[in-house]
C-alpha cells in the first residue's frame, strides 16, 4: 500500500501555445519521430537530451567505462603484454622472454597506447568480431576483477558522470555480493541433500533444510552484512552522490553458478543487508542462466528466494530471468524460468526476459506482469551482442501488447560500450510500434518501478523528471517551430468551438 500514491501520479503532458494556436506537443514530437525513425544522428541526439529516468538493470562492475580500469591498471599493476595478465607484482619465477611491465617499462618501451588499446579490446566488445560472443562478455568480469576492487570511488564517479550528462536521474546498480568468510557444519552433506529434495521436488523437506541452514548462519551473516552496508553508505555519502539531479541506489546480488548451499548463503546475506538498509534496496541473482549450476539448480534457487521472500517479506527482488535461447538451453529448460520467478520466487521485476515465447504459461506470466505491475527490464545492446537476438526476434512486442510495463536499460554498458540514450534510439528505430507517448512513458515507469525505498525520495526523482520532461518538450517544439525544415512537422491542436 505504501507505494500507492505514486500510480496516481498522472503522466503530465504538456502543450505549448503561441498566439492564437495551440501546438499538440506530443502529436508534434510524434511526428518528428517518425520522420527521422531511420536516422541514426538525429536519434542520437534527441535521446541524449531526452530524460531517461532511470537505469534499473545495471551491473555495476560490468557498466564502468572500461578506461577507468585499464587506466587504474597501467599506473599500479604489472601487466604482460603479450597475455595481457594482470598482477600486483611480477611473478617471482618468470619464464624466460616474458616481459612484465609496469607503467615505468611501458613508457620507456613505448608501447603505452599500444597495450592500453589491447586491454580495452580485451576487458570490452570493442571491436569484438565472434565468434564466442557470450565468452567475451563473460569472461571480461575476470579479466579486470584486479582493477575494480580498487577503483570504486572512480566508478561510482564516473557513472555519475554519464548519467548526469545524459539526463538520466537514477541508477539502480547490482553494485556488490555480500563477503563473508563464515562457513556453517557439514557443507557437503547440506549440498547433497539441497540437490536430492530438488531433483525430487520434495518442497517441504526443502524448507525444512532451508530453515536448519538460516537458523545456523543467520547469527555468522549479520555482523557481515552489517560491515557491508556501511561500506556502501561511507562511499556513497563521501562521494556526495545524492544530489539535485541524481539519485543512487545498489542491489546486493548472489552468484548462480556456485554449489546450492554457497548461493543460499550469499541470498541470506544479501536479504540480511537489504532488510536494514534504505541503499540497498534489492536482491538480484547474476552470472550465465546457461550454465551448468545455474540450469540445474534453477528450481532450487527459486524456492531459496521464495523462502526468504517470505522471512524478509519488505526486500524488493529483481530476478536475471529466461536470458535464454533455444541455442543455450533445452526446451524444458526454456519453458519454466519467468514463469517460476514470478509465481515461485516473488520476482518485482524480471530482467530481460527474452524466453517468454518459449513458456507454456506465458499468457498467464504476461497477466500477472501486467495486473501486478512487475516490469521487464529489456536490454536490448545486451541481448544482441551475448545472445544474438535482435528485431523481431526479440519478445519485446509480446511484452508491449500484453501491456506489461517495461524499462529500457543497459545491462552492462561499460562492457558492451553503450549508454542508455544508445538503447533508446534502437529502440525507435527498430520498434516502430512504440510511439513518443509510448517512449516517454518508459522513464516514468523506471522511477515508479524502482525500488527506491523512502516515498520522499521517490517522489523528488518523480517530480525531477516531470520537470525534465516539460523543459525538454518545450525545447524540442521551439526548435521545431524555428527551424524551416522542421515547420511542417508541428501539429496543431483542434479545439472544437462552443
Ligand atoms: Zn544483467
């Protein structure tokens, strides 16, 4: 109930007059729309002066331009040109003709730019021609771990830097696991029997080990999630990353490809901390849905949600949900995800979502989207690149049909070297069902869908938007209005006479 007021909220439109005429503001962006939907340069710059709300798919490691961490990496690691390995030191025993270098040896050998080029194309898609699209991608979270445990406050920074300087208001970012060393009794034993109770589908003996494994690591996770959320409020106050035109808000994520009790371990952590703080403000589960662990215990892992949704009934959840092709995944496998993340585990949003066609139940998925106001986060740079699905291809017309509501966002931008304007403009291009009504609406639907917590905040990002939109229409229907070129684009609004 609490969150009610903001459904309420009437999407503002506004029109302009001059003179006597009225000038139909959304008719008229319309139609400019649809007059350039195949031009790619003015998109681009109508979408970077466009307000884009919120960005609530974003992995923060994934999303930080991959300068930052090549940068980081050339003034304090040693590196090895030819692998492109990174370490803190060189290695004691080196093989004879490798070289590891420092920033001192790669100035003096000249080859700076040359090795700083091959990192970004390594960490990147930068110039990535395949043909193991989902490897590259993948993989670079490894290849620059080194980096990004050392760089977070030149992250954060720069990602605030983008979204400021693109009109975006509001990051929600899978920023972080929660790290804990403590371990409960009998891991192994625990593993087995989580897989056998899934493999039979045994759901009550299920929640009864769930439950003996909470009660004994509960009292072990607290004080970590605990040091946890104070790191992320010290970074986040010390960088002052609230202000008048930005807002930030972190999700804790559990890894899917680790064995059973490790994933339930990292959930109850990420609830633990989520429940106490008002920055984090949801739970996210991460890493390849293709792969073996996360395939197999995919059931499993939604019931581990499913129980702690019931413990920690107020901790907003954001599931990776069907990125999946039948490429990747078997028939069986491509029928139930969205359909058991939403129905099982309790997911608020599904992020991508592009198995939906694949699902039996899918109607029934789509209406409860819809009714329930459960939105599908579609990255669409994202799921050409790792999984080859573009145009048509992708179910983001079932989506738009079925009316669910949806957020445009970029999954990991740093990575795949996009920036939320990028996703709108092929967005446009590519859908021409979307209208200017239809695309506006999808930054208002990433603030009313976010997980923000305090409702004064929520509404100061709502009405920074409102804001924004207003004196963007404005700007756009004066270009329109004193460019010749443009005239014949400005629609008028008919008023009927009394
Ligand atoms: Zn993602």
């Amino acid at each position: 109930m609490k969150r009610l007021f903001l459904l309420s909220f009437f999407l503002p439109a506004f029109s302009f007059s001059y003179s006597q005429i009225q000038i139909d503001t959304l008719a008229s962006i319309n139609a400019y729309l649809h007059f350039f939907r195949n031009n790619e340069a003015v998109l681009t710059e109508f979408f970077k002066q466009m307000p884009k709300g919120g960005d609530l798919h974003h992995h923060y490691s994934g999303s930080v331009p991959t300068e930052v961490y090549v940068d980081y990496t050339l003034e304090h690691f040693w590196i090895n040109p030819a692998t492109l390995e990174v370490r803190t030191e060189p290695p004691r025993n080196r093989q004879r003709g490798v070289d590891w270098m420092d920033y001192r040896l790669l100035t003096q050998r000249g080859l700076l730019d040359q090795v700083r080029n091959d990192l970004v194309r390594e960490w990147s898609v930068r110039e990535f021609g395949g043909p193991d699209y989902s490897d590259q991608f993948f993989d670079a979270f490894g290849k620059f771990s080194l980096p990004k445990n050392s760089t977070y406050e030149q992250g954060l920074r720069a990602l605030k830097q983008i979204a400021v300087e693109e009109n975006v208001q509001y990051l929600e970012t899978m920023f972080n696991s929660v790290d804990c060393p403590a371990t409960i009794d009998n891991e192994e034993g625990w593993n087995t029997r989580l897989l056998t109770y899934a493999k039979e589908e045994q759901t009550t003996a299920l929640v009864a080990a769930l439950e003996a494994i909470f009660d004994e690591f509960r009292s072990e996770a607290e004080p970590c999630s605990e040091t946890h959320n104070a790191q992320i409020r010290g970074l986040h106050e010390r960088l002052a990353l609230d202000d008048e035109h930005f807002t930030i808000r972190y999700q804790n994520y559990a890894v899917r490809v680790i064995p059973p009790v490790n994933v339930f371990k990292d959930l109850i952590l990420c609830f633990l901390s989520a429940d106490k703080s008002e920055l984090v403000v949801g739970v996210n589960i991460v890493a390849p849905e293709h792969e073996y662990m996360a395939i197999r215990d995919y059931w499993l892992h939604m019931q581990m949600f499913a129980f702690l949704h019931e413990k920690f009934p107020d901790v907003k959840i954001a599931m990776h949900a069907g990125e999946l092709t039948p490429a990747l995944a078997n028939p069986v496998e491509l029928d139930f995800h969205i359909t058991d993340a939403v129905f099982i585990a309790g997911a608020d949003r599904i992020g991508h979502g592009v198995d939906i066609a694949y699902e039996s139940e899918s109607e029934k998925v789509l209406d409860e989207m819809r009714v329930q106001r459960k939105a599908v986060e579609i990255n669409l740079s994202s799921n050409e690149f790792i999984l080859g699905v573009e145009g048509d291809e992708h179910p983001i017309s079932v989506y738009y049909y079925h009316d669910v509501p949806m957020v445009i966002s970029t999954d990991d931008a740093g990575i795949l070297r996009t920036t939320l304007t990028d996703q709108y403009r092929i967005l446009c291009e590519r859908y021409p069902f979307f209208s200017y009504e239809d695309i506006r609406q999808l930054p208002f639907n990433s603030i009313e869908l976010s997980f923000i917590e305090e409702d004064s905040v929520k509404k100061e990002v709502w009405d920074r938007l409102a804001q924004a939109f207003e004196d963007f229409e404005k700007k756009v229907v004066e270009e329109m209005e004193e460019l010749p070129k443009l005239q014949h684009l400005i629609k008028i609004k008919t008023s009927s006479r009394h």
